[in-house]
C-alpha cells in the first residue's frame, strides 16, 4: 500500500524510527549538513558558526545567547548555544517525515492573533500569511504548509489498527507562558523562540532535551474523564479528507485561498526587487501548479551548491550528488558548471542568459533500496529493505518470511500484485520530490472490514416517514438502495442518518447533496462518527462522563472560533461541533448511545435554546435522556447564564479552567415551559371566529414577553436582519437595543384592552401596562431583577426549580430602563404554573429574545414534562483551588 501525508490514510502513529527516508539508495544518504564540522545527534541538522548582531535565545534550553558567536542550521534556522551543540534532540524540519511511521494529514485554517512560531522554519509568524492547524497545535506560514510533517493527532480508528497503550503526542513550542519541564522543573516555555515540547492530551511540557525521558503513555491528564477516548471512535474515513470527518466549515477554505492570493503576490515583489533568485520546482505537478521554491545564491556559484541549496528549500535531506537541476529544455547542468548572473557559465552549455526556472531531478540509479512497513504495530521491526525490482506479491512473500508472520495480507488502494513497486517509486518521484520523500509503502493484513459510513442529511420536509424520505432521496439524489440504508429518521427537524456501505457512493452522494435543494431548502450532509461504546466494542470508564461541545463561531465578537479552536485542540475533535454546520442535531446523534454525558453550549440565549430544544425533541432516542447543560455566554443578554453563575459574556478566559469548571460544576434542575399559541379570529365579545392559522408550540426557558419588550426586541431583529455583519459587538448590540427602545419613547399602547389573562384559571385585572412579561429565572433584560427582592407575603421566593411563573407588567420604555439601572422593579401581578391569555388583536411577542408578531387567539403557557438538568458554575473556593491546583498538568504550572 502506498501513501503520503497528504493522502487519505490509515491515521496511526508509532514511536518513530530513526531513520532516513522511506526510499535510499546503495549508499547511504547524506543530510545537507553531513560535510559539517558541527555534528549533532539529531539527524538533519547542518550546524554552521554564526556571528550574533541582536539578542537571540537558544531553542534547546530556551535561554539568552550571552556569547557573541552561535551556532544555526542552515536548514531548518536551529540556533543554539556551543554548550548545547551535542546535547540537540530535536529532529531538523527536513528529518521529521522520517520520524512518522503513518502519517496524519493535517486540517489547516487561518491563525488567531497570539504570537506564534512556525514549526517549520522556527520564524515569528507574522501578518495574514499564517495558518495553524485545527486539531493540534501547529503553526506555519503559508509557503511551509507544504514541508510541515503529516503528524497531526489520532482521534479515531478506522478498524485497521489495534492499540494496546496509547503513547504521548509531542508538539515542539508555542506552549504557555511559564510551563515548567515535567522532569528538571525548570521553565521550559519561551515568548521569543520556538522551544519546548508538550503533550497534545495530557498537556504537559517538558524541555526538548527531556520529553524522552518521560514514560511513553500517556494518562490524558486533568480533563481525562470529560475526553473521548480516540480507541472509543471509529469512522471510515476513506474518500473523505479530515476537514470532512471532524466537520471543520468550508469557509476556513475560503480565508485560505485568500491567503493564498497574498503569498503570490509576494512572491512577485520578491521578484522585482532584483535579488538574485531562481525559482525552483520540485517535479512536473509543481510546474503544472506553477508551486515554485525561491533559492537565493551568491553572483558565482557552483551547480552543486545550487542543488544543495535547492535540496534545502524542499527539505529534502539527500545528497545534493545524487540531484541535477534541469532547465525548461530538461537540458542538466554538471557538477563542474558555474553559474554567473552576469553572463554564461564558465562552460558555455547555453548560448543565452542562465533561466531562472528550474526543475530539480534525481539522478538515474543503478541499484536502489525499498524500505515496506509493516501496517500492524505490535511487530518490533519498524521496516524491511527490499534492494530488487520486484513486484507486490514476491515483495509480500518475501516480507512476511523476514518478519514471520504467517499471515495472508494484500495491498489496497493503487497497487496490484503484479505492479512493480520501484518503478511506482521513480512515477511518484518524478511527479514531486517532496511527495516521494513522504510516501510509505505498507502491507497490511487482509480482512474483510465492513464499510460503514454515517452521513446526516438535514434541511429535508419535516413530519415525513421513512418511505417517503426514501422516494424523496431516490428522486433527487439517485441513491442506490442495495448500498444505502435510512438508519434513523428525525422528522420534527427534517433530517435522516444514512448507512452507506460503498465508499464512492457515500461520497458522490456526501457532494452531490451540497449541491442540491429540496422544497427550496438546502440540504446539508455531514459525515458522522461512530461511538463504539454503544457496540460494546469500548468500555466507558468508570466515572468518565464525556463533554459535547456545542460552539456558535459568530457570537461574542467572533470569539466563538477561537473557543472553537481551544476546545478542538483540548479535546477530541470529534466531541465538538460548529453550530453553523448542521446544527446541534448531529452531535446529539453522535452521542445517542453513551451511557453518560455532559454539553457545554458556547453562544447566547438563542443558541442555548437550540440546542435544548432539539434535544426535548429527541429525547425519547437518547440513552441519556437528561445531561446536565453548562453556558459559555457568548450573546447580548445571557440571562441563563447569569443565574448559572457563568457570568455576563465572555471575556477571553482559558479554554482549560473553562472545561475544569465545567467538570466541578453542581447539578441543578430548570423549569421548562410549553407556549401553545392558538391563532383564532376573536369578537369584541370575546368569542372565536374561525382558525386564522395552523396552532404553533414552542418551548421557553428564560421569558416570555408580550407587548413593547417584544416590538423593541423586533425592532432590534429587523436591524440585525438587513445588516448581520455589524452585530458582532456586545457592545454594539446593546446601543442598538438602546436606540430601539427610545424611538418607542412616545409609542401609547392599550395592552390591558387588548388582553384577559388566566392564572391558575382565576382571572387577572391588568393595570394600564404596556408590556406584559412571564419569567421563569430571576434575569431579564441582560441581568435585571424584573420581580424584585422586596417581599411579599402574597407570592414565594422565585426560583429556577420551583414550577412556578412570575407574572409581571411594565408601563413603557421608561419603565422597563429604570429596571434595567437597578431604580425600580416591575409591577407585580400574579404566580402561578399554567397561564392563560387571550389576545384580540395583533400582538409582538417573544420568547427567549426571539420576537414575532402574532395574530389574534389563545395563548396557553404550561409546564413542558420534566425539568432541564444544568450545570452551576460553583464559587471559586479554597478547596476548589486546590482540587485545581493538585490536577493541574504539571507542565501549565505558573511561577
């Protein structure tokens, strides 16, 4: 089996070999840097002696270079004391694919604004050519992504791989500010170099001279019991990229090509600045892309060292003898050739003035050497060499016999039994040096795995059933009935699971329903991971709860995405979801079968709202009907979050101590309601004239408003309508509701006219009010106390628990801001569980902060079954302290 690290592939990782690349020759191969007088253990490396012209920190013990001279790789910018020289570990950018037994694609997208470092070429990351990975903690330059290693984390299985333990995964820097190593205890983070090392799970650091010493596996640290374990997910990822499988948005794509634009354009500034580059590709798919390499050389210069410095610029760690630089004509030139930007070369081979295109070519070899890995990873032998042409079978047989393994395998994906394994070597090779310097030739075992992959379709016509679903999928989608099975049917919200047993088909209809409307809808596809605890294939520890996330990119000021990011990196990605791709019905899906299990929902009240009221909707299919809530405010009011002591809106904390607080969190219990609206023609009598429209039922779990809290609300809806992208500011959305609120400032209406209400089936006399309110927790309003502390014999103590409505009105605008300033509270009219209204005319109302206009009729409010468990934020306390403070990661420590 073939692969590379930006194919689709069997995502496993091992302790790595050190080894050079898959594929060497008679002779073994020589890094750049081998002709060295500075040699390092670390492979790679090429050392030379600098003098230094500004403060620089060693990237190996991150200290202050007090000496005026240093030591740097040429390759990969390494610096480091002479002290430090022999005691160098970490691997040279142009070795690290070597160190990867399986490489794991990474999912790339636009970088934050914090001070990163590029794990590439170790620089500042600087501007809007920055990309990080979403999954794990890497940053590059745009123009490195292609020469950054393929180790992204392992998340899932796919059923090929079999883990007895489960290792740590190392990240060199970028780590916080005053991590402490695991081992010496000695700072190991650093704010101006890329240093230190820290594990992807367990989080802790450790200086780059010390991670190995650590033991190998790995305990998944203070957030272990809230993780879902990667043995626990299974997913047949084939045909999907990772972008597809942990549901990243497409628009990250998007801001990529933007970036991409950019770095085009610099490269033609590079141009006509006059430096005396040539660009360089590394094979024909490079040429084809116009994907290039600038190599800088001096005026003179031999063909040989233009080759080395080529072989640098792709990281490629060979013998620069072994590589020939070919021009358009695929004319080469020889080692003795002098290149002259002033003229021709010292041997005249070309007539005019050297190009500045180039193709970089190896050498034809007489005799080459093929490493075969093995694809299970129990075997001690990380690898065979095999030096003849062979084909895949007698490569097999041959293999098997070096390793004992008595075993029927075959090869998958491109390779035959009778293709020749060096000839694929020298195709791929002359597509891109840098892909064959990454490509892997594997034998696995041959077993007859069941293919199974889980697509959601959503935006279909709600209330159908499964045959209907089905004609209406064949219909539009052409699906194939003898591959595809409906395996869940979610009518209220107009979706369908499928199990699709062919991995073309399950792609072409993955795309083709991206492209496709039914009843004017969109649809919506998503490919879902299978939780095989629910198989009883992986035990659920004991105590282990695992945390859904649920995270809105669009609220708090756009601080959704990096929260989006920090719990993705913390967690596994499989866990969290992009409420703007597919909503919340997809990961309550996902999680159906465990056992237990905690959501944290990061947006404001509207999205907290979503999220329960999709899982009342399909309570009844989850085996954990009731997980506790917790709230990361991230809206306008958050009046839910408040009274759960999540606090008023987010304000940049960690993603860390959110996720410990969510861990220490108290259990409570919310109240629910059910809001019938029955839209019927009313008399002046009061009698009903015919329906207008069909009964509506929504749920409500902070307040319900009628009158001018819900017609400012709408007014506030309608701005935020013709013109979405302004409202990404807390503050701006509050000026807005403020401006709303005063043009209503001489607006009169009659509600108590309008309306008769029923408490507990006793009638209530309104007084003259403008606005009538239902509130079911003690915030309104962006944190107002509308009931009032004042007691009252008449009425008990509100609480979120108690089954109970307060029913309060509000004589206007005026009212309802000396509310919100803490001068006054509401007026008090009535406490009860089951309310009923009816309207004669036309009304605004809203629940939960979203508003409508609704038409004359009934309106009954009653208890909707059973409370919402939630998570209460507890006080932070010395004993919580401490409980923090013992199962911290080592390596987050501060001084």
């Amino acid at each position: 089996m073939a692969d590379s690290a930006g194919a689709k592939n069997d995502n496993s990782i091992m302790e790595s070999p050190p080894v050079s690349p898959l594929s060497v020759r008679e002779k073994p191969p020589e890094s750049p840097g081998s002709r060295s007088r500075y040699q390092v253990s670390a492979p790679g490396h090429s050392f030379r002696k600098v003098t230094l012209t500004k403060p620089t920190f060693c990237h190996n013990c991150s200290d202050f270079i007090w000496s005026l001279n240093g030591f740097v790789c040429e390759v990969c910018n390494f610096m480091c004391h002479e002290k430090c020289l022999k005691m160098v570990r970490t691997v040279c950018s142009c070795m690290a694919p070597t160190q990867v037994r399986v490489p794991v694609a990474h999912c790339f997208g636009p970088a934050g604004q914090k001070k990163r470092f590029c794990c590439v070429c170790r620089k500042h990351l600087e501007g809007n050519t920055a990309v990080r990975c979403e999954v794990c903690e890497l940053h590059a330059h745009y123009d490195c992504v292609t020469f950054s290693c393929g180790d992204c984390r392992l998340c899932h299985q796919d059923g090929s791989q079999d883990f007895d333990t489960f290792p740590h995964h190392w990240r060199e820097g970028n780590i916080p500010s005053g991590a402490r190593c695991e081992i010496c205890r000695r700072t190991c983070s650093s704010s101006d170099v890329l240093a230190g090392m820290r594990c992807q799970w367990c989080g802790i650091t450790t200086h780059a001279a010390c991670y190995l010493i650590v033991p190998p596996e790995c305990g998944l640290g203070r957030l272990r019991n809230m993780l879902l374990h990667p043995a626990c997910v299974r997913i047949c990822s084939r045909n999907f990229s990772k972008m597809h499988c942990y549901r990243i948005s497409e628009s990250y794509q998007n801001e990529l090509g933007k970036i991409d634009h950019i770095g085009l354009n610099i490269f033609v500034v590079c141009k006509t600045a006059g430096k005396q580059v040539l660009k360089v590709f590394d094979g024909d798919d490079a040429v084809k892309r116009s994907h290039f390499r600038l190599v800088s050389i001096p005026r003179i210069t031999k063909n040989v060292e233009v080759v080395e410095s080529a072989l640098r610029a792709f990281y490629i760690p060979d013998d620069p003898l072994e590589y020939e630089l070919q021009d358009n004509g695929q004319q080469a030139l020889v080692d003795d050739d002098v290149l002259n930007h002033n003229g021709t070369p010292d041997k005249a081979i070309f007539k005019e003035n050297v190009p500045e295109a180039w193709l970089l070519r190896a050498k034809p070899q007489e005799t080459e050497v093929l490493r075969i890995y093995a694809g299970w990873l129990k075997v001690i032998v990380a690898y065979i060499s095999i030096s003849k042409n062979s084909t895949v079978d007698s490569v097999i047989k041959e293999v098997l016999t070096q390793l004992g393994k008595q075993v029927q395998v075959s090869s998958r994906q491109v390779l035959t039994g009778h293709e020749l394994l060096l000839d694929k070597l020298q195709e791929i090779r002359k597509i891109s040096l840098r892909q064959m310097n990454q490509t892997r030739f594997y034998i696995v075992e041959s077993r007859n795995r069941i293919v199974q992959v889980n697509l959601l379709l959503e935006g279909l016509p709600v209330q159908l059933s499964k045959e209907e679903y089905a004609d209406l999928l064949q219909e539009h989608l052409a699906i194939k009935s003898h591959l595809v099975t409906i395996t869940h049917v979610y009518g209220n919200q107009g979706a369908v699971v499928l199990q699709i047993s062919c991995f073309s088909e399950a792609e072409r209809i993955y795309m083709l329903a991206k492209d496709t409307s039914v009843s004017n809808q969109q649809l919506t596809s998503l490919v879902l991971p299978e939780i095989m605890v629910m198989l009883h294939q992986c035990d659920l520890p004991k105590g282990d709860s695992p945390l859904l996330v649920f995270v809105n990119p669009k609220s708090g000021e756009l601080k959704g995405r990096e929260l989006l990011y920090g719990f993705r990196k913390l967690l596994n990605p499989h866990q969290v979801f992009d409420m703007t791709n597919g909503g919340p019905l997809s990961g309550l899906h996902t999680f159906r079968a465990v056992p237990r299990f905690r959501v944290l929902v990061c947006g404001g009240d509207g999205t907290v709202g979503w999220v329960l009221g999709v899982l009342e909707a399909i309570r009844h299919k989850l085996v954990c009907p009731e997980p506790p809530v917790g709230i990361v405010p991230l809206g306008t009011g958050n009046d839910l979050a408040r009274i759960l002591r999540w606090g008023a809106g987010y304000s940049g904390e960690d993603p860390h101590h959110i996720l410990v607080s969510v861990d220490e969190a108290e259990e409570v219990q919310i109240d629910r309601w059910t809001i019938l609206l029955d839209a019927q023609e009313i008399t002046d009598d009061g009698k009903e004239n015919g329906f207008l429209e069909p009964p509506k039922i929504v749920q409500m779990n902070n307040y319900f408003g009628l009158g001018i809290d819900a017609e400012v609300s709408l007014d506030f809806h309608h701005a935020r309508q013709e013109e979405p992208g302004k409202f990404n500011s807390r503050f701006h959305n509050k000026g807005v509701y403020l401006k709303a609120g005063l043009q209503k400032l001489s607006h009169t209406r009659n509600l108590h006219k309008d309306l008769k209400l029923q408490v507990d089936k006793q009638d209530i006399e309104l007084p003259s009010i403008e606005g009538l309110i239902f509130l079911n927790i003690p915030s309104w309003g962006s944190g107002a106390d509308l009931w009032g502390s004042e007691g009252d014999s008449r009425y008990g103590k509100p609480r979120i628990d108690d089954g109970m409505l307060e029913v309060v009105g509000v004589t206007g605008v005026v009212h309802m801001g000396q509310v919100q300033s803490g001068m006054r509270s509401g007026i008090r009219l009535a406490q009860g569980n089951y309310v009923r209204i009816t309207a004669t005319k036309p009304i605004p109302v809203q629940v939960d902060g979203e508003p409508w206009i609704q038409a004359p009729g009934h309106i009954i409010i009653s208890a909707a079954g059973p409370k919402v468990p939630a998570s209460h934020k507890p006080k932070i306390t010395m004993r919580n302290a401490k409980r923090r403070l013992e199962w911290k990661p080592i390596g987050l420590w501060s001084t």
